[in-house]
C-alpha cells in the first residue's frame, strides 16, 4: 500500500508553494504522477531543496512535501522535476 496521496488530475491541475499562511502559484504544471510534478516556473529552485505545496486538481486537493530532483532542458524551455516525498506520520 502507497503511503503518496492519489492525485485525480481529470481537470487542469494547480500547484501553490505553501508558506506560511500564504501560498504562491509559481508553477506551470506539464504533468502529474503519483511520483512526479514536471512543471515550468520563472524560479529555479534549487536541486535538493524541498517545498510545501498544495495539488490542486478538481475536485481534489492535496499537500504534499516535495524535493527538487532536476532541472531539464534549456533556459527559455526549462522544465522542474519535483519529486513527492512519502507522507510521514
């Protein structure tokens, strides 16, 4: 049994970096595993870093705890792999 939460991505999905009380939508999402995020951001995090974000994909809503894993392609074409951690209790 996965201890990652399901992600329904039936309808265009959202992703917000939490922070605090405040979250930011930084992200453009290109795809969504129960692994994965690729996504486009004019940010570059930094490979290793980790985030709390919240998926949105209706009609679900999940946060999550991810690491940056790599960055992939050209600068004005660049695409950001955000690896989802296993939830902890």
């Amino acid at each position: 049994m996965s201890s990652r939460p399901a992600l329904d991505v039936a309808s265009a999905p959202r992703v917000f970096v939490l922070d605090g009380e405040r979250e930011h939508e930084v992200f453009d999402v290109l795809s969504i595993t129960d692994e994965l995020l690729r996504v486009r951001s004019p940010l570059l995090f930094e490979v290793g870093e980790e985030l709390q974000v919240r998926v949105e994909a209706s009609p679900t809503s999940s946060n999550v705890t991810v690491r940056v894993r790599a960055h992939i392609g050209s600068t004005d074409a660049r695409v950001t792999e955000l690896e989802i951690l296993p939830a902890t209790s």
